[in-house]
C-alpha cells in the first residue's frame, strides 16, 4: 500500500529536507476541507509519479470542480475534451496529441482525467513558437496583451534571478550554457503566467471553483502561478498542494504530501563521461 506523509506549511520547504512517509493512501480530511474552501486548487505532481496522479484524482473526485486546468494541453486541445472522449482511452489520446506531446504515458493520467470528466476542461501549455519569441524577446512580449497585469512587465530582482538561474542550470544538469539561462526563466515565467491566465479564465466562465494540474514548479506558492493570480487578482482565494518523494521538494505550499519514489533512468547520465 502507497503510504503519505502530509506535512502542513507556508514557510520554505527545501529540497534537503526529509519526511518518512506514513499513513494511508488517501487525502487527510483537514487538507481536502481545506481545498474545499478556495476558489482554486492547485495540484502539484512529479509527471512520471503514478502515486501522485492517484491522490490528484482523489482530490478532483471530492473536490467535484467546474473547471480543471492542465498543464499538458494547449487551449486547443482541451475545448475538444468532454466526457464522452474523457472516457475513450484512444479518442482521448487522439485530441490531445498525447503521443507525440513528450508527456509520460498516457495511462498515468487516466484516473485525472477520468475523475474530471464533469468539469470544463481548459489548458495552459505554452506552444513552441511562444518559448521561442519568450527567448527572444521576454515574457511579457510572448504573453501579449495584460503582461503587466500578471507582472511580466517587472524584472526580477537581482538575487530572484540569480536563484532561480541557479535552478535551472540544477534542473539541467548543470551542463546549460550560462547565457541561456536567463531565457529559461524567462520561459518559466511565461508558463506561470499563461496557467494563471487560464485559471482565471475557467474561474469567469464557470465560477469555480478551479483544479489546476500542474508540476510542483508550477504550483509553489513562493515562485509559481500563486504568484501570477495574487497579482491579477487579489481577491481570488488559493490552495496549493506539492507532492514530493521521500520528502524531496523545493519551494513553499498550503500542504505537501510525500510519496515513494518511482524509479526512473538518471536524467543525467548523458553528460556524463560514458553516459
């Protein structure tokens, strides 16, 4: 049986710290009131985790939204979703593109999607043509009309970006060239702001509350789209939940649930000598 750990906070929660997971494979009842309460919840996941995605479908199917937000699909691709398709595996995987989308199989995010059926479904995936402009010009000209309301207008501070430059030379092995990195924040940004733009779009059209299922990056309170949305729209109440392994997880959440780890290759290993 996956055991959980839940470990409730908004203070920083780094990547050093350690958690021994415990309980049961399900959603403590004061986490899931909590969600209950906000107009948006955020669902983080590692994306090739199964046991996250299980609690996510967990959360969806108790939570009941009238939208969900994916970070997976473009806008386009999700206006073709309905239950209907939801529930047909292959006419699933076919409006989505899945297979050809880079995305862990299909399969894992099954029970998401299955538990979302009866909602709106609405995506946030920024095109490849946008991460290029993004690298070329900014956030804030890829993002268009009401870059400043979502703050893409602003620079980071000096040590914000020189942190999160450091994440993403980490999060690349450490084998990224230095003058690409700005640009890659640039695009992380992007991505914050344009899931954020979709959630408040779901929350217009359908009056909430909103399921967002996103990366834990995407999620994180300190540095993700919470961001985004207390800036363009303050009064629009949040809950974010990070999922981490063995008690690895950056950034700070409402809640983080530890889970197993699941074995994968080492991402790395190519740049390594012999790799």
């Amino acid at each position: 049986m996956t055991r959980f750990l839940i470990v409730l906070s908004l203070t920083l929660i780094v990547s050093s710290v350690r958690a021994v997971p415990t309980g049961a494979a399900s959603l403590p009842a004061d986490a899931l009131a909590a969600m209950a309460g906000a107009d948006v919840v955020l669902l983080g996941e590692i994306h090739d985790n199964p046991a996250h995605h299980r609690l996510q479908a967990e959360a969806v199917s108790a939570l009941a939204p009238r939208a969900v937000v994916w970070e997976m699909l473009t806008a386009e691709a999700a206006a073709r979703l309905d239950a209907a398709v939801i529930g047909d595996p292959a006419a699933l995987a076919a409006a989505t593109d899945w297979e050809t989308s880079g995305w862990p199989p299909l399969q894992l995010y099954l029970p998401v999607f299955r538990a979302a059926a009866g909602a709106s479904q609405y995506g946030a995936l920024v095109p490849r043509s946008a991460a290029r402009e993004a690298m070329e010009t900014g956030a804030a000209a890829a993002f268009g009309a009401e870059a400043a309301r979502f703050g893409l207008t602003v620079p980071l501070g000096a040590a914000e970006q020189a942190a999160r430059e450091a994440d993403q030379m980490e999060n690349h092995c450490n084998a990224m060239p230095a003058e690409m990195l700005p640009m890659l924040v640039a695009i992380q940004r992007l991505r914050d702001a344009v899931l954020a733009r979709a959630v408040l779009r779901a929350l217009d059209e359908t009056g909430g509350p909103v399921v967002v299922i996103t990366g834990n990056g995407h999620a994180r309170a300190d540095r993700g789209v919470p961001v985004y949305l207390r800036r363009a729209a303050p009064d629009v109440s949040l809950y974010s939940l990070g999922q981490s392994e063995a008690g690895q997880i950056a950034g700070a959440f409402d809640a983080v649930l530890d889970g197993p780890v699941t074995e994968r290759p080492d991402p790395c290993a190519a740049f390594t000598k012999g790799g």
